[in-house]
C-alpha cells in the first residue's frame, strides 16, 4: 500500500474478530458519548460524535504504540450505539 493510500476492508478479512476496536455508546443520563475498547487505556467521553471520532482518532494510535508496540498501519473498527428522540412535525 503506497503512502496516503486508504485501507480497504477486503484488505481486513474477519474485521470483527482480529481488528482493534472502539465501541460508542451514548449515555442519555450524562448527555455523552461513552468508549469501550480493547484498545488498553483509551477511555474516551465526547458531548459529539464527530468530538468522538476525533478523539479516537489522535488518542489510539499512540496507546497502540505506547502499550502494545504497534506500528504502521492498523485497521480500527469504529461502531457507534445509541438512540435519540426526533421531534417530528
């Protein structure tokens, strides 16, 4: 893969199974997004989604070196789990 390519999940068979991943789930009570991870250490509380993925984002890769030894390039399955009322007119 040249630098700058994207990862295409073909490239992942069995994503679910062999991939690190992030589970977000909201917390209506708190009004958060709440982690769950098997990434070791990365505990991650967004008001936003987008302040979520941002935080994945910047905070994953250097818990996956610090305290794993990994490097290069890693595929990350990202869900997001919650339930929002709609006002519908």
């Amino acid at each position: 893969m040249a630098l700058g390519d994207k990862p295409k999940a073909a490239q992942y068979p069995g994503m679910s199974d062999s991939a690190y991943h992030v589970q977000a789930e909201w917390d209506a009570e708190a009004g958060v997004w709440l982690s769950s991870s098997n990434i070791p250490g990365l505990v991650i509380e967004a008001a936003t989604l987008p302040e979520f993925v941002e935080l994945v984002s910047a905070l994953a890769p250097e818990l996956l070196a610090e305290n794993l030894g990994v490097q290069g390039r890693v595929p990350l399955e990202l869900r997001a789990h919650g339930l929002i009322e709609l006002a519908v007119a």
